[in-house]
C-alpha cells in the first residue's frame, strides 16, 4: 500500500550537513517533495516534507529519522483558522501559493482546505483580522 | 408613493414588506419597479470593510483628587489618545500605535496591536489600562492616573467615523516590479491581483446614489447597536463621473457615522492588521432605504453588472497623486475573481466580506420586522456640491 504523508522534520544542529532526505530515498525507497525549509539562526534545520512510498518503507523511513533524533510532527495540524476571527473577506486567497483558500461563489465564504497548506505562513501576516495561527 | 411616517405604522403593525438589496434585485426583475416599489417598503444594505478613519471618544468620571486629562497625556494599553478636550474626555483613532511599536521596520512591519484592537477589545468588555499625566491646577490638582477600566466604566464611550460607507471605491493594482503593502493590502508585481473594498449592489450609497433617504439623522445598525448618520463623511465628493444610471465610477459620497459604543458587538467590530501599512478597524454598517417611490426603488434594485470601479496603480499613480489610466470594471467580474487588464488575466479578490454584509442586511430586516427599529427621515439631506480637492502646499 502506497501513503503519501506532510511531515515537519526538526533537526539538531549537529545534522545539519547530513544528507538525510538522500538516505530516505536511496535506503527507504521513499519519494519526496520538499514544502519548505528554513535554518534558524541557531542552526537548527526546519523541513517540511511531503514523503510517499510503501506503507512499510514509510514506517521504516520514519523509524530512521527518529534514531538520528530528529523530531517529526505530522504537518496537517499546523495552520489553524480561528473561525470566530475570520470575515472571509478573501486577501488570503490570491497570496496562498498553493489555492489552499477558494471563495464559494453561492455563499461567497473562504473555505481553507487543510489539505492543501503547506504551512509556508503567508496568510498568517496578511490576514486583516489575524484569524490564521501558526504552530508547530 | 408612500412616506417614512406610513412605513413606520406598518412596521409597528408588523405589516411591512422589507427585503434586502440582494433580494430586491429578483423582485424587480420579475415584477418590474412599479409592482415592486408599491409592494416593498424597505431595503436593507450594509457593508463590513476596514476603514481607518475611525475612532471613539469617552468620558471618565472624577477621581479623588481630581485630574485634568485636558491638556496632558493619556494612554489606553500604551496606545496615545487625543486628550485636548475638558478634563475627563478624549479620544481615540483606530490607527492609533503604541509608542514604542517598531512601526515599519523592519519593513513590512505587522502592526500588531492598535487602536482598532483596543476597540474591539473595549467592545469585548476586556479590562484595559488607562494612563494619564498631566499638570496640576487648583481644581484639578491631580498629575497622574493608572487604572485598569473596561467599557461600564466609562460614563460615555461613543464609536465616530468622520468617514465611512464610501460611494465605490478604488481597484487597487501594482504596475512595479516589486511587491508593495498597502492599505489595500499586499499587491504583486507586475498586476499580480487586484484589490477591491465595496459590497457593489448591497453597498448603502450605491443604493441611493444621489442621497434621496439617506442623510443626517438616519438610524442605522452600527457595529451590531444603533448608530445614526452624524454628518457627511470627510472627503464627500459626490460630483464624480457617473453611469447612465446615475452610479459613481469612483470614489464619491461619505457618511460621518455615531453610536453607542456600549450597545455594539464585538462580532461587528474588529480591529485589523494591515502588514506593512498600518492598524485599522472593520466596521459593520447597515442601513435602511424607504421605498418611498418608483424612482428610489430603480436605485436601489442596481446590480453588481451596473456599479463601475476605477482600477488605480498603487505603485506610482496613487502614492504620487498622478492620473493613470488602467479603465473601469464592474462588480460582477470582480466578484467572478478574474479581471482583465492590459489585456492581462488578473486574479481580484476582495477586503470587504460580502458574506458578512449580507448578514448585516439580514439582521437589521429582522431588527425592522421585530418593530424594534423605527425608520427615520433625514434632518438635512448630504450635500451633492461639496468637492473634495487636493492641498495647495505654500
């Protein structure tokens, strides 16, 4: 069985020049696409992955990077709409990269598809009434 | 024809017909003006947009010993307020930052926290800090105050716009190669979206574009309590060109706005952040048209296809006050997301939530249908003389 899982990866300093996402596709037969990565002034790696392969593989991959202390968080919980905040005015729809925001034409609300988001963070700065959330 | 004074008995009857400016649309397609303005009695319109020309004054009873606010220095949660009045009242603007914000640095910088939160946080009923200094007379000789108050402890906090509902507005677009943050919001490059601010066909003004009901002394809903048309709003310039259907195509008439700001929703007034330009408030403002004849119903059935907007450079032309020709656009296709300009497919998305106006014009129809709120005919009609003209520099 294939999944496709978004996963936030935080590294410790001392891997950050690892090729770890080599090790996963090379040793796990795993695929992936890179949603975002950042490094902290700290030096601590942030990598926000989308990673897809075999049921087994993936756990298999997963168990790999939990030995190397490397904290996984699944990524779908990470950007919140603060439903009370929201006027669904609709400036977040034409700034998210990823169409994660669509007015419904009938009741001309924003929806936010969770599953879309790649938690890049660009409606959290340019919502007016500050309804979207961060947290990792 | 029928007058304010015979609505009103029906609506205490509970007999008026009252739909709001979506709804009067359908009606006067099927039916057609005549049927519809001797059927209708009342049209609700709203909208629910930032606007930063927005404030509230308030007035604090006597301390022991007193102190005189008049003349010194007062702050609420850090944020500086107006204080050159008498001694227990001053003001407050929605744009309004705490002295010590980083304002636009680093650029853009996220104003945080503002006058149009402390609003909202007033309205909420949270506590806030008060802070005064001032100088010492003989019957007010107090120099300081600190306290923690919410909204029951002022004796008078009253919400005012010296503008708002603005006739149409501005699509805003970007023509530079860079992106720019504005009060429209965050503009791409090279007309990378475009940016509109009117609810069109449920907006109030553009249901009555030559000021027939609405005028000085109209009730209104007002940040979800009853507020009243106080005046015209500043920079209320209703000689702009307009449609064969009397429709501004840019920017015209304005309302000054009052109320109790004891009696509003939090739900109807938030503060808001807008990411390298500044803090302001979203007010929510309905308010009722009167069918009182044929000629105001055709009005106040216009429909998004028929309201034209001017689409504005905001890199260049609108930050150097030069004319710029990008053309018009209606409503509708704005609301369709996509416009067309340059020949360029340009996605358009709004800073006024429909969704919410329409609610807005939902609750006050039901406000009217309960009785609890009576129309009411204008004092003075708003001005269509009145010019809004650029500063002479000398």
């Amino acid at each position: 069985m294939i999944i496709s899982r978004k996963i936030v990866l935080r590294f410790p300093p001392d891997l950050i020049d690892q090729p770890i996402v080599y090790r996963l596709v090379k040793d796990y037969n795993l695929s992936f696409g890179i949603l975002r990565a950042s490094i902290t002034p700290k030096k601590e790696g942030l990598l926000v992955l989308e990673l897809t392969g075999k049921k087994e593989d993936y756990r298999k991959g997963i168990d790999f990077l939990s030995r190397l202390k490397i904290k996984i968080q699944p990524l779908s919980k990470d950007v919140i709409r603060d439903e009370d905040k929201c006027t669904h005015c609709g400036v977040c729809i034409d700034i998210c990269p990823t169409q994660a925001f669509v007015l419904d034409p009938k009741t001309r609300e924003v929806k936010f598809d969770k599953n879309k988001c790649i938690a890049c963070e660009l409606c959290i700065k340019i919502c007016p009434p500050r309804a979207m959330r961060v947290s990792f | 024809m029928k007058t304010v004074a015979e609505i009103n008995e029906k609506i205490k009857k509970g007999k008026a017909v009252i739909v709001t400016a979506e709804e009067i649309i359908d009606l006067a397609e099927k039916k057609g003006i005549k049927k519809t303005a001797r059927e209708v009695d009342v049209v609700t319109t709203a909208t629910f947009a930032p606007m930063c020309s927005s404030g509230a004054y308030f007035n604090i009873g006597p301390t022991k010993p007193k102190v005189r606010l008049g003349g010194g220095k007062v702050y609420l949660n850090d944020i500086p307020c107006y204080a050159g009045f008498a001694a227990g009242d001053f003001l407050l603007g929605a744009t309004s930052l705490p002295e010590n914000d980083s304002r636009n640095r680093p650029y853009p910088g996220e104003f945080r926290y503002g006058g149009g939160h402390l609003i909202e946080d007033l309205v909420s009923g949270k506590d806030v800090k008060l802070e005064a200094h001032t100088y010492s007379t003989n019957c007010y000789p107090g120099e300081k105050l600190s306290t923690r108050i919410n909204i029951k402890g002022f004796n008078e906090a009253i919400l005012f716009n010296p503008r708002n509902c603005y006739q149409n507005y501005n699509v805003a677009v970007n023509l530079s190669r860079e992106t720019i943050y504005t009060y429209m919001g965050v503009l791409k490059p090279n007309l990378g979206n475009a940016h509109y601010c009117s609810s069109g066909q449920l907006s109030p003004l553009l249901n009555d574009p030559y000021y027939q009901t609405i005028g000085i002394g109209t009730r209104i809903f007002l940040g979800g309590g009853v507020g009243y048309v106080a005046w015209y709003g500043t920079q209320h310039n209703p000689g702009v060109e307009r449609t064969k259907k009397g429709i501004p195509k840019e920017p015209a008439g304005t309302l000054a706005l009052i109320g109790d700001l004891k009696g509003m929703k939090q739900q109807w007034l938030r503060g808001a952040s807008f990411l390298g330009y500044g803090v302001t408030l979203i007010v929510g403002i309905g308010i009722p048209i009167p069918l009182l004849n044929e000629e105001i119903c055709r009005y106040a059935a216009v429909k998004d296809r028929d309201i034209y907007a001017k689409i504005v450079d905001y890199s260049e032309s609108y930050p150097q006050n030069k004319k710029g020709n990008l053309g018009k656009v209606n409503y509708e296709d704005l609301k369709k997301g996509k416009i067309t300009i340059r020949g360029r497919k340009v996605p358009a998305t709004s800073l006024s939530s429909y969704s919410k106006a329409r609610e807005i014009a939902e609750t006050l129809k039901m406000w009217i249908k309960g009785g609890s709120f009576l129309l009411t005919e204008a004092v003075e009609k708003l001005p269509l003389n009145v010019k809004f003209k650029p500063l002479k520099v000398r």
